[in-house]
C-alpha cells in the first residue's frame, strides 16, 4: 500500500515539474530570444541560446518601435478604468447586499446581464455611438468601454463577499455612534481587501491584454495600446526587427508579472475565501 502511494506521488511531482516547464519555457525562450543579436535569427536557430546579452533591443523597442506611447497608452486607460470600477462597484454592491430595498434584486440581475453580453455584439453599435459624439481615437472610448464591462462582473463578486460579512457587525457599529458612510469607509471596505485585489487582478488582465476594443475604437498610431501598438512595429527602415519585437513582448509583459508577484499571497487568499466552513 505504501509502495503504491509513493508511487502515485512521483508520478504527480513529475506531472506537476511536466505542467510547469510546460508553462515556464515560453517565457525563458521568449526573454532568451529578446537578447540575441540582430544577426542571429538569421543565422542560427530560434532555439539557439543568445550569444551575449543585446540590450540595445530594449532601447531600440522603447524609442524607434513607440513602446513608450503605448505603455503610456495602456497605463492611462486601464488605471482609469479600474479606478472607475473599484469607486463604483463597491458602493453598488454593498447597496445591493445589504441595504435591502425593493429592486435590489432586479438591480444584480441587470448588472449580470450584461456579462452574458458577448463582446462582438456591442462592437458596431459602440462603434457608431463613439463616432456620434466625437470619442473615436480617443482613450475615453476605451476607458469607459473597458469600466462598462468590468462592472458587472466586479459587483457580481463583491456581492458574494458582502454576504459573508454578518449584519450583526454593522449594527454594532451604527449603535456605537458611526453613520453608514464611516461604517463603510473604515469597517466594511477593509474588511473586503483581498476581494479588491482580486478585481484589481482579472480586470487589469482582462483589460492590459485587450486587442479587440483598441483595435476598433483607436486607428491613430500615436493612441495605440501596447497589445495593438506590436502589430504596427517596424525598424528604423520599416523592416521586421525580430530583437526588439522580442523586447517590446516582454515589455508588455512585465506589468502582468509584477501584478502578480506582488500580489501573490493576497490573491491565493482571496480566492480561497469562503471555500473553507467554520
């Protein structure tokens, strides 16, 4: 019976070391291939280690390929953005939870319609309200396309956690003296953290890797996002520099990666929040 245990362990900690080289590599190679010489996508294979370490790509990507702009770009409509659905989704949620009111009900419901709504649905009808009012090749267009759906699903969790927070604690707090507004501030909304981050994390994910709403709403270069500006990249003579496409990848990258690696242990908390009775 042992012997079978230790087995079935080995067998797991090889899928598992399988699984994360599955995952890893891509990454490895792609940072590997940012550093390689311009002349060495030519003449050795896509495989081949770099032979020193070639940071001109990463200034070459920064100047001449406009990653500059479109970082700048996507930093402005994404935090605006999350800003906008973090000021209103809590509010809402908490309004929709625990200040019971007769369409409290109908209200979520409307909220999760709209994540049922597909996204190739609203692009020509956005399309058209953005041209009417002069919001084409504007960030506006994406920083309230990207709130709009973001809403919903942001409410529709942070409902679950006002949930799980017992009435008999707001009570407490209005009998000792607190309006509802310092009972939300300083109680509720701490209380809620981990949940924040979460939202924080799938809609900056969601939103930092959107290609189909900066694609149809921004034809102007210079407001491209970094998910858009890459197709348009080119060298200083309108060839494919593979180097510094390379670069610009990683660029892009390094946002999502530091989200994350900042945020670890708090997201893992997060998602595991009410999985666990008792």
């Amino acid at each position: 019976m042992n012997r079978k245990k230790n087995v079935l362990s080995i067998i797991g900690k090889l899928a598992i070391i399988v699984l994360l080289f599955i995952e890893i590599y891509p990454i490895i190679w792609l940072l590997l291939s940012s550093l390689k010489g311009p002349n060495e996508f030519a003449t050795n294979s896509m495989l081949a280690l770099p032979k020193g370490f070639y940071f001109k790509n990463y200034l070459d990507a920064w100047n001449i390929g406009k990653m500059n702009i479109f970082f700048k770009n996507s930093v402005i409509s994404v935090f605006s953005a999350l800003i906008v659905i973090i000021c209103f989704s809590v509010p809402a949620a908490f309004a929709i939870e625990k200040m019971k009111w007769k369409l409290s009900k109908v209200a979520l419901m409307l909220f999760l319609s709209g994540i049922m709504i597909p996204v190739q649905v609203v692009l020509i009808p956005l399309f058209l309200i953005y041209k009417q009012v002069g919001l084409l090749n504007s960030l506006w267009s994406l920083i309230i396309t990207y709130s709009a759906f973001g809403l919903p699903l942001s409410i529709y969790l942070l409902t679950g956690y006002f949930k799980s927070i017992p009435n008999e604690l707001m009570e407490a707090a209005l009998i000792d003296g607190c309006s509802i507004y310092t009972m939300f501030y300083h109680i509720i909304v701490p209380l809620i953290k981990n949940a924040l981050v979460i939202i924080i994390t799938v809609e900056f994910l969601f939103n930092w890797n959107d290609l189909i709403f900066s694609m149809t709403f921004i034809s102007n270069l210079k407001l491209k996002t970094v998910q858009t500006g890459l197709m348009y990249f080119t060298g200083e003579k309108g060839q494919k520099e593979w180097g510094p496409i390379f670069a610009s990848t990683v660029i892009g990258m390094v946002p999502t990666l530091l989200l994350y690696f900042g945020l670890n242990k708090v997201i893992i908390k997060g998602m595991t929040a009410g999985s666990v009775k008792g």
